[in-house]
C-alpha cells in the first residue's frame, strides 16, 4: 500500500512570533522551524502502516523554499521512503492555490498513492482546508481529525473524535484522510534513520502553484491584555464574582 | 521551565552537516520529553533512568560513532553533539551512555576478535546488554599503570584476582571490561568479565553526593575464572585502557557544554523574572558580569569541541589536544554552575532548579577521564618536553 503524506514546515510554536516591515508577512530572522505537528501524526502513521504491511512506500510532499527540504529528510530519517519537494518561496499561500498544486502533482502521478494523509491542520495559518480541499479536487472520499485508523482489504476504518464521543466511519481506498492529537505518539527520528536518510531520493521542482486567490492583506497582533482586577477578599467576594462572571464575562 | 534552545553566539550550527543538527536536535528533544521531567527524582533518590535504556537503545545512542553491528555510524562531532545534549540533562546518564559506548563497545571493536565482536556489540548496540569499564583501583587512579589486579593462565582460562573501584554502570552490567596485569609477562590486558561469573561481584558504592542519577559501583574478582576467548587479543600495555579513555575524554568535552548551556539558560532566564530593589537583577552589572563570562566560555568550549572533532575525523588529533578540550571545558562547565547556582541566589540550593545538581555532578567529571590536574601535566609535557608526572 502506497501512502503520501503531505507535511508544511512551520515555525516552532514556542517561537514569539514578529510581524515583518511589510505589515503582512512574519520576520523570519530567528525562528527555529519545525514539521507541522499535525503532519508528524500523519507521518508515523503512514510508517506503521507500512510496517503492519510489511511493505508499501511511504510519500513525504511539501511545498516551500528550498529550507523546506528539511521537512522532507526529517521525515526520511523517521523512515519514509521518498520525497517531493515543490519549491515555492511565496509567504501566505492562499490554501485553495496549494491544494491545486498538490491535487495536480498527484495527477500527474505514475503510480497513484492508495491513501493520502494531511494533518488536520498547520498551526501557522489553521485553515484546517488543505486536505478536504485536495480530496474534492481528485473526488476522492475524505475524512478529517482521524484519532483512530485500522486497514483491511482496500477499506479503512477510522475513529474521528467529536463533541461527548467517537464516531466510526469506514470510507473505501483511495482516500484522504486529515490526522489528528491522539492518533498516536510520532516517533523519534533515530540515529540510524538520519544517517540513512541521505541516501533516499528527493524529487525537487518548481512548485508552479496557481495565483493565489485570497491574499493576507495584514497583519496585527492582537489587542492588549488588559489588566485583571481584584473583586474583593474573601468568601464576601463570591457574590460579587458570581455576577461578574455572569453579567460581565458571560462565563456562566 | 520554557523549551531548551541551546546557545549558540557564534553560529556554529553553520559548521555542522545538516545530519548533525538532525541529531543533535533528535536527542535533545529526547532529553526534554523522557530525562528532564524525571531527572530530579533520580538524582534524589539515588537511582539510574534504567526504564531509558531500551529508548535510548532504539535511539541509537550507544556506540553511535561505530561502523557496523547495528551502531549508527556517526562522524565524532554527531557523536559529541549527542553527549552535549545529554549532559543538558544530566551528567550520571551522559556517564552511563558514555562508558557503555566509549569504554565497552570501543575496545571490543577496536581491540576485539570478530567472534568478541559478533557476540556483543550488536547486543549493546540494543541496549540488551550494558557494560562497564574497570580500570581505576582503589589505590590506582591517575596511575592506572600501577594496577594491582593480576590474571593468571590456568588451562583454557585465566584467572583473576583484584579489585577496582569507581566504576559506573558495574552492579547493572553484564558485561565488564577488565584490565588487569596478566602474568608472567606482566603486561596490562584486557579481559571480558560477564555478570554471574563466579568469583565476580560489583556491589553498588553507596553514599554519594555526585552523579546520583548513574551507578558507580567496586568491582570484585576473587579467583574469577574466565575463558580464554574472553582476552582482547588486539591489543597490549597500557595504551589499551588510554585509547578508550582517550574517546571518552573527548565525549566529555562536548558533554561539558551541554551542562553549561543548560546552567547558563537557567541563570539568565531566573536573574530577567527575579526583582530586587525594584528591577530585575538581569539589569545589575555584577551579574551582567557573570552572564558575560559565561557565553564567552561557552562559545571558546564549542569551537574547541568542533575543531578537536573535525581532527578526529580526519585521523589527526591527539591525546594532548584531546587533554587541552577535556581539561578546559570541564573546568569551565563546574565555574558555570557555581556562577549559575549563585545568580540563583537561595532558590539554587533546592533541587527546583538544575545549577546544583550540576555543580555536585561536575565534581565527579573533573575528576574523572583524568583529574584536571593530570591534564595539566600531558599539557605540561607536550608543551615542554619534561615530565612532570613523577
């Protein structure tokens, strides 16, 4: 079973985020960038699924600058197979524009992957869409926040988790599904994996990623916190807090 | 705490090859995930992460830097950056990984028969079995060439008689590298002791103050019988044990950082939140001071670290140099978390914060591998010719 797992390099969520002197793109001088977390859990999942197998060939895509290609020997060294690194070093990429790219490159795909896996979504711009929008152009099936995923006979099962449960859905290969916290613990890249990893094939090219059609006009941080303030002393106070929160903060 | 970030003033992530960095950044989030929350605990009651083995086996951290039966193969520098990134968290498990690679895989590697090698470094390599290094006798440390543990042959075995004294890793090991004066010839030889031998023991040495987190044990053999396939035929004299203490001297340069990123890290972040006399003491100039010192030295020990590395790699750095790193950056590494411990000011003497578990740890580190001192005089010879040793 062949698997392509789509990964995006983000800024490591630690990271103080800067706005840049262009007012809508962030200052990149210092940040430490990392794989998305959502997509590690895509990542390992491929991996085991190709270890339950015991053979298949595990994908790793991603779109980016050249620094990008970090992602992709990141995820070799955890022990995916091969990569394709589209090169494109445009900042704030429309998430429609993306997914064509990544739609068409399957298309254009020999040997078509049987499940495609995203992360449920990039904590840099959270716009959750990518996969669902991938799986819409190639009109596959598609199923997001996957927790939980068992393979039998061209079928998956999966578990997705929702408001006071789990929902079980089984969906027909080809599919896409969007991973998410809980699915399962990504492994460590090991040192045998990371020296290994050079030798894998990464296939690099110009992204030629469609014109964007919603653009990040600007940025802001966000409001100020305002200070707290303090209710009273006391079990006196709980009234006073109870309306607050009631009236106020409309918590309760 | 927030995240680790390490320090690096000079860029000399620019000097590594990408799959160093993966390394390095591979084991120091191991290091935040599975050491950094349990260390504390550890340290207190005495007591090795032995739950880490079979992670840090899968890791590939033990004997990284060997080629072949299932070792990762690492250039020295990959080597040094994973003990860097250990030693953040603490030196008794940097000691632990160090011994099980640099002074067990490594002789029999280097010094062993394919059939030694065959039976026991894939093994290590996995972590399924864990090795000791006995040299050091309780009446001979700096002058290991005085060792008064003595083997015989009797048949198809040898026999040994002695005891050593310090060594980590020996009440959990399998497997102990023993050097001993083999007699008639009277010359060092290194024989392999497995645990369960009769006549062999290594009770735990109790009571210590310095690398809680790592067992240090005596090693006793009485009339200990060993077959005579378990002699390392590759090599003789004294230059076997220097030759693997020579590797792990060199560990213990880059470990050395690692303890001074993660003392200096801790001091700066603490002095910035802590106000006294209304501002941060981070803004007072004694300790700007300090701070100041401390990046210098940190920088000065990555450069020596990275060049001694690249030497090695390339066949050409010797004992001395390895001396001049060893000596420098654990000499600094101590100063550092005494600096550390006193930006903390009384909340440094708990274990709440890391400073003094390194201070107490660095004791044992400059004193181990060769005293400070004993560097001082292979520093001393090379420089000048004349020995001072005696």
């Amino acid at each position: 079973m062949n698997t392509l797992v789509c990964a995006k390099r983000v800024p490591d969520t630690a990271t103080k985020i800067k706005i840049g002197g262009d007012s809508r793109t962030i200052d990149e001088a210092g940040i430490q960038w990392i794989i998305n977390p959502y997509d590690e859990f895509a990542i390992e999942e491929a991996l085991r699924l190709k270890e339950k197998a015991g053979k298949g060939e595990v994908t790793v895509l991603t779109i980016g600058p050249a620094d990008a290609g970090q992602t992709i020997r990141s995820a070799l060294a955890m022990g995916a197979d091969k990569g394709i690194h589209l090169k494109d070093d445009a900042k704030n990429r429309d998430p429609s524009a993306i997914a064509r790219a990544i739609a068409r490159t399957v298309q254009e795909m020999a040997a078509k992957p049987d499940l495609i896996l995203f992360g449920r979504q990039a904590v840099d711009d959270q716009s959750l869409t990518v996969g669902p929008m991938v799986a819409t152009l190639l009109e596959l099936p598609c199923v997001t926040d996957v927790v939980k995923l068992e393979m039998a006979d061209g079928k998956a099962t999966v578990s997705r988790e929702i408001e006071g449960g789990h929902e079980i859905v089984e969906v027909d290969l080809p599919a896409v599904l969007s991973t998410n916290k809980g699915l399962n613990e990504p492994r460590y890249a090991s040192l045998k994996g990371i020296m290994a990893a050079k030798k894998k094939p990464i296939e690099t090219r110009d992204a030629a990623v469609p014109e964007d059609r919603v653009t990040v006009r600007k940025m802001d941080y966000p409001p100020e916190r305002k200070g707290g303030r303090v209710v009273g002393t006391g079990v006196e106070a709980v009234p006073e807090l109870v309306r607050l929160l009631r009236e106020e903060a409309k918590a309760l | 705490m927030r995240e680790f970030r390490g320090v690096d003033f000079y860029q000399i992530d620019a000097l590594l090859s990408e799959e160093e960095r993966m390394v390095r950044d591979t084991v120091r989030e191991f290091v935040s995930d599975r050491v950094m929350p349990i260390i504390e605990e550890c340290f207190r009651e005495g007591r090795f992460p032995t739950h880490l083995v079979p992670a840090m086996a899968e890791l590939g951290l033990f004997g990284a830097n060997l080629k072949g039966y299932g070792c990762a193969g690492l250039s020295s520098v990959g080597y040094g950056l994973i003990l860097q990134e250990l030693e953040r968290g603490d030196s008794g498990v940097r000691s632990a990984v160090s011994v099980q690679g640099s002074l067990c895989m490594w002789p029999i590697f280097t010094y062993g028969s394919e059939a030694q090698k065959e039976r026991w470094l894939p093994r290590m390599a996995r972590g399924e079995v864990i090795g000791c290094f006995g040299l050091t006798e309780p009446d001979h440390g700096s002058d290991p060439g005085g060792m008064e543990t003595r083997a015989v042959r009797k048949g198809d075995r040898y026999v040994i008689n002695g005891t050593k004294r310090w060594i980590t890793n020996g009440t959990i090991a399998d497997l102990a590298v023993v050097w001993a004066k083999l007699q008639p010839e009277n010359k060092i030889r290194g024989f392999l002791v497995e645990k369960g031998t009769p006549g062999f023991s290594a009770p735990e040495i109790p009571r210590k103050w310095s690398l809680r987190a790592s067992v240090t044990s005596d090693l006793i053999l009485e009339d200990c019988e060993v077959p005579a396939g378990n002699l390392l035929p590759g090599v003789e004299g004294l230059k076997g044990p220097l030759g693997c203490l020579n590797n792990a001297r060199f560990g213990i340069a880059w470990g050395a950082i690692g303890s001074m990123m993660a003392t200096y890290e801790e001091a700066v972040e603490y002095a910035k939140h802590r106000v006294q006399f209304d501002r941060p003491i981070a803004g007072f100039q004694l300790t700007q001071a300090k701070f100041a010192d401390m990046l210098t030295e940190i920088t000065k020990a990555q450069l020596l670290a990275l060049r001694l590395g690249r030497l090695k790699d390339a066949g050409q750095a010797t004992p001395a140099q390895v001396s001049l790193a060893k000596r420098n950056n654990v000499y600094w590494a101590l100063e550092m978390a005494r600096m550390g411990r006193q930006v903390l000011g009384a909340s440094g003497i708990t274990d709440e914060y890391q400073a003094g578990r390194h201070m107490a740890n660095i004791e044992s580190v400059i004193t181990y591998e060769g005293t400070h001192e004993i560097h001082t005089l292979v520093l001393g010879q090379e420089i000048t010719g004349l020995s001072a040793f005696k």
